[in-house]
C-alpha cells in the first residue's frame, strides 16, 4: 500500500531530522556497508558449517581413527561450532559498532546543552523521534 502524500512528508521531515541529529549514523544505514558485511559473513559462515558437515559425516566412514574415537568426526564439530560462532560474533560486533556510534554521536552534540541526563532517562533517539513525531502530527490537525 502506497504511503499518502501526508506520509511521505513526514517521512521526508523525519528523515531529514535524522542526518541533521546524526549525519554519521545516517550515512552508514543509507550505504547499506552493515548488509553487504553481514551477507558476506553469512556466506563465509554457511561455507565452513558445509565443510564442517562434511567431515563429521567423512569421519565416520574414514578408517582413520584415534583409538575407537574418529578423530576427523571431532574436527568437522568444531569446525561446525566455529561457523555458528562466526555467524553470532559477526553480526552482533557489526551492529553493535554502529549501535556506539549513533549512541555517541548525539550525546557529544547534546552534552553543551546539558541535555545527555535527559536523554538517557527519556529513552534516547528513538523516544526523541517519538515526540517530534507527535508534535508535528497535532500541529497539522
């Protein structure tokens, strides 16, 4: 469904809000740099957890074995943990990166003002995009 003309001015206004509150911030999601890092990682991950798989199942059929114990088996778990390790850490170190940088970008404007207090207690950018929001809509009507 198409937004209405209504809608896409206050998604312009809230848009323009953001790159002057937070031009950095703004700028890394527009890119689009988190997305291609993370499919990569994915893609990266998936590989590892393919070859992992391979050879948890080549372990067993292999006759190289450490006493009873097929140690290629062993090898293709932890190569199979690595991926799945790889895959959190990868995502979670990349937004949170840009979680610190959009948090500590607005606050250092902020902090002349002495407004950093404020905008912790009232819920941070989002809460601040919440009110503007409000404001403007009860202006219009």
């Amino acid at each position: 469904m198409p937004l209405s003309e209504h809608e896409q001015r206050m998604l312009e206004q809230i848009e323009s809000a953001l790159y002057a509150e937070d031009p950095k911030f703004a700028s890394t999601v527009r890119g689009g740099r988190l997305r291609s890092a993370t499919g990569r990682r994915r893609l990266q991950s998936a590989a590892l957890f393919v070859l992992g798989l391979f050879l948890l199942v080549a372990g067993i059929a292999a006759p190289i074995k450490l006493g009873d114990f097929p140690i290629i088996s062993l090898i293709g778990f932890i190569v199979m943990f690595g991926a799945g390790v790889l895959l959190l850490s990868g995502g979670r170190g990349m937004t949170s990166q840009g979680g610190r940088g959009s948090e500590g970008s607005p606050a250092a404007g902020a902090n002349p003002g002495g407004g950093r207090g404020r905008q912790k207690k009232s819920g941070g950018f989002s809460s601040r995009m919440e009110d503007r929001f409000r404001r403007r809509f009860e202006q219009d009507n």
